[in-house]
C-alpha cells in the first residue's frame, strides 16, 4: 500500500514551521475525529483519515524524525533489519558522510558504495522483491526471499518498505488477504450473521492472523454494516510500536427455509400487517 506525502496529509508546504504543523493536524483531528461520525460506513473511512493525519504529525513534529523524512521519504534509507530507528549525522561533507556509513556497511559485511547505490557507475540499484503473507507481515520474523538470504522483518511491516540485505536492496511486497483487509495499521473482516442472531446477539469466536482464537459479543440489536471494535488488535505500527484495531463489519442475512414452528413463534411477535410506501 502506497502512502501519502506528511506534507500533503496535512496540506502543507515542505518549509511549515511546528506550528503551522500543529494548527494543520489540530484541524484535520477535529474534523475526522471517528466519534463525530455515527454512519458505519462513514465511519471506517473517517478513522483512516484520522489515523493518516495522526501519523502525519508524529513524523513532521518530531525534529529527527522530519529531517529523516524530508531526506529519504517514506524508503528505508538502508537496512537496519528490525524495528526501524532515527539515525543521525554530523557529517560535514560527502566524504564525511561516505566515511561514517562507510564503517556501518563494511560491518554487516559490504562497502557503501555497493550497499547504498549498487556502485559508484549505477547509481540506481536493482530492487529485489520478497513477497509475504498478511501473517508474516502481522508477526514479524526472519523471511528468506531465497536460499542465500535472510531479512528480520518487523511486526506490522508494510508494503514497500525496503531492507539491505547481503549488498542487495529489497522491497517487501504484502499479499492480500482473502478474509482480513489492511487499512494503515487497521484489520477489517466481514462477519455475517442471520437476522435472528443479530436481533438477540450472539457469541463470535474468530481465529486471528496469528492463530490465535478472540472471543467477542455481537450485542443484541446490532444493525447491517455496524462496526464491533476489537481495540489494540490491528498491525502493529514498527515506528511507534502501538497497534491498530480490528473492526469486525457485520453483515445480516436473513435465513430460510424456517420450520412451521419457529414462523409460527416469530409471527407471535408484534410487527406490521402492512406497510405503506
């Protein structure tokens, strides 16, 4: 998933001063706050904007994090392996520069040159892609793209995000999911229940991305689209190490084939002879 430029989440020009960014996501927090919106629907993508704008200004108004961002976007500069981290210089000059980094790569077993740009004749360095499941990006881990390579990945890793590896530069590519769908750092996963459980509710118990079994009430009375808000049990963000949630979307279905009996019983309960329209 592609990400928009902080800049332009917050409708800024890239010299905003900290209070222009503070007046900006002030604004946008007010307008998008999700509990403004009562529409399900709405709702869902009033918190991605919410959350967007929020992450927006935790880059921007933080001073490492903003020069890193206006250097290197939202690519790795380089590999670091795990969860990600503000590096800084005081390199006065590109040989500086060169020199430092140059002791950082020659660690992990390359030179800066090939590290960073491939070499000093091709700048632009071939991108290799690793390829991981929902589940692999939701737990983190050690992947191997192939057989002579090994990347540790952070949990809630995202779709672009590129590591250096051996000398060779990586981009994780995230498949799609054919239950759950990522949006930012939260999951969404339709449920669909029958009208009879959402009138008087029921117990759901839903297997996770990891495997792990969460048990949660869909309350009586619950209406087609609602959102249930299973909080902290989204992707975790590798910048900030919080999690977002999971919003369980319920669909109702409106059973068949019912016995004599049961539509006997439901036509016992008060409701309309007709209706106009």
């Amino acid at each position: 998933m592609s990400k928009r430029d902080y800049y332009e989440v917050l409708g800024l020009a890239k010299n905003a001063s900290d209070d222009d960014i503070k007046k900006a996501y002030r604004k946008l927090a007010s307008k998008y706050h999700p509990d403004k919106v009562q529409d399900a629907a709405e709702k869902i993508a009033v918190e991605i904007k919410f959350k967007e704008a929020k992450e927006a200004y935790e880059y921007l108004s933080d001073k490492d994090k903003r020069m890193q961002y206006d250097q290197f976007g939202h690519a790795e500069p380089f590999s670091r392996g795990h969860n990600t981290n503000t590096w800084t210089h005081g390199a006065s000059s590109a040989e500086d520069f060169q020199e430092m980094f140059g002791k950082i790569f020659k660690d992990r077993g390359f030179q800066f040159e090939e590290g960073l740009f491939g070499n000093r004749s091709n700048a632009k360095q071939s991108i290799n892609v690793a390829t991981i499941s929902l589940e692999d990006a939701y737990s983190g881990g050690t992947i191997r793209p192939d057989p002579r390579t090994s990347i540790t990945i952070p949990k809630g890793v995202r779709s672009g995000t590129r590591f250096f590896s051996d000398g060779r530069l990586y981009r994780v590519d995230v498949r799609a999911h054919d239950k759950f769908k990522r949006a930012l750092d939260d999951l969404m996963i339709d449920v669909q229940v029958d009208a009879i459980e959402a009138i008087i509710g029921v117990e759901a118990i839903l297997t996770h991305l990891d495997g792990v079994k969460l048990q949660f009430n869909i309350p009586p009375g619950i209406q087609n689209g609602q959102i249930v808000k299973l909080g902290g049990r989204g992707m975790k963000n590798p910048e900030t190490d919080r999690s977002g949630d999971l919003l369980v979307r319920i669909s109702i279905t409106v059973p068949k084939g019912l016995s004599e009996e049961l539509m006997n019983k439901l036509k016992s309960i008060p409701h309309r002879e007709s209706i106009n329209i």
